[in-house]
C-alpha cells in the first residue's frame, strides 16, 4: 500500500502526516521517523511502505505526528 505524500492517517489515538525525505541521509528519512523504534516494518500493513523501491509513486516517505491529539 502506498499512501500519499501529504495525507494524514490515524492510529493508535495519534495522527501521523506522511512526509517525503529531504535526502538519503538517515537523519533526513529514518531518523525523523514518529515510527522509528516501533518495530516499523511490522506496521507497514497499517501505515503503508516507506520505501521508495516499495512505493508505486517510489518517493521515499516517513512519518511525523502531526497536531496535538488529546
């Protein structure tokens, strides 16, 4: 599953925004990662792939949280 650049998603109470990576360097993709940590290639049945090999649209993404979730 791709989801696009931009959209939102929600799980787990928590609303993630999928960004595309500024570069290949760690810190710019894997490293920004809300999922880094989580076991993140056990998730991308929920969140969808994030790398750009895997993508249909093969733009490298993480994801961030976004807003405040209460």
């Amino acid at each position: 599953m791709t989801r696009n650049v931009g959209s939102l998603l929600r799980t787990n109470g928590c609303t993630y925004v999928v960004v595309e990576d500024e570069s290949d360097r760690w810190e710019d993709s894997c490293g920004k990662c809300a999922m880094r940590g989580k076991a993140c290639m056990a998730l991308s049945a929920v969140l969808g792939e994030c790398d750009g090999t895997l993508r249909s649209d093969k733009k490298p993404v993480h994801f961030e949280h976004y807003g405040v979730n209460f």
